[in-house]
C-alpha cells in the first residue's frame, strides 16, 4: 500500500551518500556530485511511478471493495425479502389449504349444479322445440284453413250465384209447367160430355140433317177455342220435366256444398279463436313478468325509485295500442320515456333488455357499448348488474369503460404492429396471479 512505498523511499540513499564503491580513480567533486543527483532523480522518477501504480491499483481495488459490497447489500436485502416471503407463505399455506379444499367442494356443488341446469336447460329446449314446431303446425294449419276458407268462400259465392239462377230456372220452368197444367184443365173442363150431351138432346129426336148440322158446329167451335188456347199457350218444351229433375239435384248438391263450407269456416273461426286466446294468455303472462323484473333492473340500476310497463290504449279498432314505459328515477316524479335524460334512457333500455333476457334467457348475448352514454356510479351498477346476469347468459361486451372491462374473465383487443399490421391479443383474467389483479 501507500506505507510500504513511504517506508522504501525512504530506505533510499539520500544525495549525500554513495551508491556505489567509488572508484579506484579519484573523481572531482562536481562530477561525483552529478552522478549521484542523476541517480538520485532517477530513482525518485521510479519511486513517483511506482507510487502512482500503487494508487490507480489501491484505487481499482476500492472501487472493486465498493461494488463487491453494494451487491453483498443487495443480495442481503433480496435474501431478507425472499425470507419474508417465505414466511409470508408458509403462514398462508394452512389459510389457502383451506381456501383450496372449499373451492373444490364448491367446484363440486356447481358441478352437479351446472350439469342439472344443463339438464333442465337441455329438457326446456325440446320442450320450447316442441311447442315451436306445434305452433308451426297450427300456424300452417291455420294458413291452410284460411286459404281454402277464402277459396271456399269464392266458391261459395260461385256456387250461391249459380244457385240462384238455378232456382230463378226451376222457378220459371215450374211457373210454366202450372200454366201448361192449367190450360190443360181449362182445355179438358171445355170440352163437352158424352152424358151432358145426351141428356141435353134428350127429348124428340131431331131429324137427321138437324143431329148432324148441329154436331159439325160445336165440334167446329171447340176445335177453333182450343186451337186459340194453345196458340196463346206457346210451344211446349218436352224436356221440360228432365231438366227440373237435373237442376233439383245440382241445387241439393250445391246446399250440401254450402253447408260444408260453412262448418270448416266455423271449424276455421273457433280455431282462430282459441289461438288468439292462447296468444292473449301468453303475452299476458310474459308481459306481467317482464314488468315485474323491468321494476328489479330498475330499482338496481337508478339505485331506487320504480318502473313499470303498461298496455297502450291508442289502438284503431281492435289492434293494440302498443306498450308504454314509465319510470320514477329516485328523487323525481313519474315520466314517460320521451321526458328522461340521455344517461336515464341508456339506464332504462338496459333495464328493459335485462328484464327480457331474465324472463327468457338465451345462450349469449352481444352488447355493443350500451354504456357509453352512462357515468362511474351507473357503470358500478351496470357492472353488478351484468355479472347477475352473466352466471346463466355469456355476454359479449364491446366497450371502452375499464369498469366493464374489470367484471369480464376473457378480454379480446385488436392492436396494430410496427408494420401496420392488426393483430388480436387476449388475456383470461383467471390465469393472472392475485397479486397482479390486486
């Protein structure tokens, strides 16, 4: 070190001593003196060199010291901290033993819980696929009905027309056969008796020219009122009998048609009937109980106040008047929809879908930044509100709100490289350590 080069400089001879024997030879003085202050510069140079190389070498080593220490440091810290991290842990181990024995019973539990709900889930399908393909049947039945009913009703009017001029041409063969009969009666009530015409010559037998003059005249007579009588009765149609039979068979014919077509559009009616009754029935109770859980989502999402849904009564003639949504948020009086605020309608629309989905829950569901128009406190609540929802639904949720995105276990984004290339990156929250999510 520094004190071993002191102690050598100065073990060195000083200017006034000899290095050396002297030589046999007698020197003078000044170039003795030369000689030795030559030695002595020479040797101090090597002393100052030797001196700075012990000082950059002590320097180094110090610097050395300093860094071997700072990292001694260092790993004694680190040693402290995995030491308390091991301590930390193995206090924890019992606790999260523990934690780990629930979590597999409760994982049991929602298990058998999952697989009897997909039981249920799987039995309400065929049972909703059944009723579908039913009322797919009854809706082609009925389309059916409705189609031959409205053939059947052209075709009863064809056939009501034809009727009618049937019944107008039976009548009015009928009329003229009445007037055949009748001419024909008249004719026979003229036409004089064998008996009356001999009681009425009974007496003095005429001569003969008188019996046979008289009996050419009233048989002349008769003959021109009977040729008048057919001259005023027309032509006879001897078919007329045949046809009246043929059109009395196409009118029973017709009837019987007529009543059939009225007992399928009876059927017709009264299945109408009991599908509009069975449709009313239906949408009242799914309207009751949508409203009842549009009240829930309502009274969680404005944190108070109430809702309800209410029939419209502005309907022309039969057809309804529509649905009605009435809020109170709290601290307010009760509004239509069209007098809320931008943030109360987003509110109440989620409230309306949610209250659906509850009622009838479908296998997934996209959102599509339903809660862009919503501050902190409502994105809290429709954060609690969606992960209710989200133990029987999976939810898609595109959003921009990192409160949204805290409630998500899969989370999808789409970034673009240097390249300007997009590429989509994902992370499932339930692989991250608790650390890292804390």
């Amino acid at each position: 070190g520094v004190a071993a080069l002191t102690d050598e400089l100065g073990r060195l001879p000083s200017t006034g001593e000899a290095d050396a024997p002297l030589p046999r030879r007698e020197a003078t003085p000044i170039e003795d003196l030369q000689r030795r202050a030559a030695e002595a510069g020479e040797a101090r140079r090597q002393a100052a060199e030797a001196l700075e190389d012990a000082r950059q070498a002590w320097l180094a080593t110090q610097s050395e010291a300093r860094g071997y220490e700072e990292r001694q440091l260092g790993q004694r810290r680190e040693r402290a901290a995995v030491e308390a991290r091991l301590a930390q842990l193995e206090a924890d181990h019992p606790r999260r033993a523990a934690d780990l024995e629930s979590l597999s019973a409760e994982r049991s539990a929602a298990e058998e819980a999952v697989a009897a709900a997909r039981a249920a889930d799987e039995a309400a399908t065929r049972r909703r696929e059944e009723a579908e393909r039913a009322r797919q049947a009854s809706r082609t039945e009925l389309l059916e009905l409705e189609r031959r009913a409205g053939d059947g009703g052209s075709r009863l009017t064809d056939l009501e027309r034809s009727a009618h001029a049937a019944s107008i041409e039976a009548s009015r063969h009928e009329e003229a056969l009445a007037a055949l009969a009748r001419e024909r009666e008249l004719a026979l009530e003229s036409l004089p008796k064998p008996a009356e015409a001999s009681t009425a010559h009974a007496g003095p037998e005429p001569e003969a020219d008188d019996i046979g003059g008289l009996a050419d005249e009233a048989l002349e007579a008769e003959l021109r009122r009977v040729r008048r009588t057919l001259g005023q009765i027309g032509s006879v149609n001897p078919f007329a009998v045949e046809e009246h039979r043929e059109l009395a068979a196409r009118l029973d014919e017709l009837t019987t048609q007529e009543a059939d077509l009225t007992a399928a559009i009876g059927s017709t009616e009264e299945l109408i009937a009991r599908l509009d009754a069975q449709i009313t029935e239906q949408f009242s109770a799914a309207f009751e109980a949508i409203g009842e859980r549009f009240d829930e989502f309502c009274r969680l999402l404005f944190a108070g106040g109430s809702a309800s849904l209410q029939m419209g009564g502005g309907g022309d003639g039969e057809a309804p008047g529509g649905i009605e949504i009435v809020v109170r948020p709290p601290g307010k009086r009760l509004q239509r929809l069209a007098m809320l605020s931008g943030g109360e309608r987003a509110l109440t629309g989620v409230a309306l879908l949610f209250a659906m989905l509850s009622v009838n829950p479908v296998p997934f569901c996209i959102l599509d930044e339903v809660d862009a128009a919503l501050d902190e406190a409502n994105i809290g609540r429709f954060a609690d509100a969606l992960r209710k929802l989200s133990e029987t639904i999976d939810f898609v949720v595109i959003t921009h709100n990192r409160a949204t995105i805290e409630v998500a276990d899969t989370i999808y984004g789409v970034t673009m490289t240097d390249a300007a290339v997009s590429r989509i990156v994902s992370l499932r929250l339930a692989d991250l350590p608790a650390e890292i999510i804390a």
